[in-house]
C-alpha cells in the first residue's frame, strides 16, 4: 500500500496571500476614484442647476408678476363705466372687467391686453384708446385675463384658457346688444383673439397689434433675449415642466393653425420690424392666409413691441379709424341684405 502525504501549509495555517498592489497603482487607482466621484457630482450639479433653471422659467411664464390696477377710465381719461363680471366660456372661472357705455350705440369694441400685464396697459396707452373709441361712438369692454386677476386668478395659457375667457367677454358685450362687435389685441391678447376665432365665436372684425403665439420657436425667440441658452433641450425642458405650473400643455397651443386660417371675417394686422418678442413672421403668416377683402398688414420699420400707437400715433389713429369704418359700412351693408 502506497501511502499519500499530504504538503504542509506554508507559513502556517489559512489562504495564500494577495499578491501586494504596487504603490503606484494604488495612487493611480484612488485618483480614478476620486476624479470619477467629482465628476459625477459636478455632472448632478449641472443638471440640478439644469432643470431648476427650466423649471422656475416655466413656472414664471405661467405665474408672469402683473401690476395691480392704478386708475380707471373715470379718473384716467373721464369716461363714465360700470364694473362687470361675466363667466369664462369654459366655466372655469369668472373674468372682472370695466364696461364703458356710449349713448345707443350697438357698436362695440373688446380691447384684449397682452401678457404679464392688466387691462390698463399703460405703454399701449390702453386708456387712449378707449378714448378714442368712444369719441366714434363706439361701447368698449376692458377686463382682466386670469393672470392678471385678483380676484379670480388662474394660471397663463398662452391663450388655451384666455381664450374662453375672452370669448366670456364677447358673450358679455352680445348681451349688451352688440350688433357689431371688434376685438382689439394686444401681443398674447392678440393671439389669443386668435385662438377664440378658431372656436368659432363670431366677431365682425380683428385689429390685432404685435401678435404673439406661443410654440417652440417663439419661446426661445423670447428666452434668448435674457440668456444665451442652446434650444435644445431648453425648450424641451420648458415643455416639460409648464404643465405642471399651469395644468396646461404647450404642444396643445395651435399655433400652426392660427397661422394657416383663412378666418371668415377681416382682421388688420399691425407689426413691427424691431420687435424683439413677437418674431415679424407670425403676422406675415397671419396676413398671407387671409382671403377677406378687407384684410390688411401694416408692417411698420424699427418699431418696437405694442408700442406703435405711441409711437405713430397720426398714422396708427388713421389707418386703424379707416379700417373700422370699412368694417362698419360692411356690417351696415350685412344687415340690410339680410332685412330683404
């Protein structure tokens, strides 16, 4: 019988041990570490930083800050008013506003203030122009969209609500016996007109002034005015996170359609070449669509953002005068034929 041996352990009982790690790899390998932990933490910090920042811009475009009222057409231009308050289209909420009256007449005018302000919008001048409305015998309705309401607030659109809104104050001004009935819009109350329109609310008329729509292009059109961001992915992270301020989706905005609607009644567009937040070509668009014969753009050179009635008064008054007397011989006409 042959007998096994077995070896004896070296160095005493228990594994072999790990061969030793260099020094140098040792180092190598904590600054790896090292290098990988801060880079992973600077890359949180950038998207933390990231987002945040996304998300506080699309939380400021659906809660814009909005001056409270200062005055009213008594105290501001001596027009006699009455305070009234009438239902959203949608039934969401109540909409506050100023009705000011002249003598028999059954023309109106519902003048639709732009973003991130109220229905005074002072650098228009707003008051101006109800005045000068109501020097043509003209009834005129100023109120307040949801943002900029104090005492029925909601969350901006960018017209997905105010639109119903201002088709609440188009019911209102029907009540009233309105037998012609304009909107006047200002920036995002001008595309915002547009937006009712296209629910098919009838209206006699549009003068819309610095159209405003929001979409992708328009948005960082705005953003890149305050900060030098690359578009993608900052509009898909503003997309991303308005929903969740203002319970309302950017993409559902039809932009494209506003653009592409020949609308069945005749809208004057006012735009102007320096307008560094509403891009020239929407009211280009806008105006190339039209097929009304009493549609018109006027396109003015270096003109800034809502401000052309201020700045060219004379020919603003005149040409804006013109097209609502062409609109009223219109109406006039309209209601003969269908007396006959």
């Amino acid at each position: 019988m042959t007998t096994m041996s077995t070896p004896l352990p070296l160095g005493g009982a228990g594994s072999l041990p790990a061969p030793a790690i260099p020094a140098v790899r040792r180092r190598a390998y904590r600054v790896w570490r090292t290098a990988f932990k801060v880079a992973l933490i600077s890359l949180s910090c950038i998207l933390a930083i990231l987002f945040s920042l996304h998300a506080y811009v699309a939380y400021k475009l659906a809660r814009p800050p909005v001056a409270p009222l200062a005055s009213n057409p008594m105290l501001a231009v001596q027009l006699e008013y009455a305070e009234v308050t009438f239902p959203s289209a949608d039934g969401k909420t109540l909409v506050d506003g100023w009705w000011i009256p002249s003598a028999d007449s059954r023309q109106t005018v519902v003048l639709s203030h732009g973003y991130g302000t109220n229905r005074e919008e002072a650098w228009v001048p707003m008051y101006g122009l109800a005045s000068l409305l109501h020097e043509r015998n003209y009834n005129v309705l100023m109120f307040d969209y949801g943002f900029a309401s104090t005492t029925h607030y909601s969350p901006a659109t960018g017209g997905l609500s105010e639109s119903d809104q201002l088709i609440g104050a188009i019911r209102y001004a029907r009540s009233q016996q309105s037998d012609e009935l304009i909107v006047w819009g200002f920036s995002m109350g001008a595309g915002t007109a547009l937006q009712a329109a296209l629910k098919s609310e009838p209206v006699d008329a549009m003068i819309l002034d610095s159209t405003f729509l929001p979409d992708g292009e328009t948005l960082y059109y705005n953003l890149r005015q305050q900060i030098n961001v690359p578009k993608d992915p900052s509009v898909s992270l503003i997309r991303l996170f308005f929903p969740l301020m203002s319970g309302f989706s950017l993409a559902d905005i039809p932009s494209a359609k506003v653009q592409n609607t020949a609308y069945d009644f005749p809208i004057f567009l006012i735009h102007g070449t320096a307008d560094d937040k509403a891009p020239t070509y929407l009211a280009e668009n806008i105006a190339r669509s039209q097929t009304n014969e009493l549609s018109r753009l006027w396109i003015v050179q270096d003109a800034i953002h809502e401000m052309i009635f201020r700045t060219h008064t004379d020919e603003y008054v005149a040409r804006t005068t013109a097209f609502l007397d062409e609109v009223g011989a219109a109406s006039a006409a309209k209601a003969v034929h269908s007396a006959i």
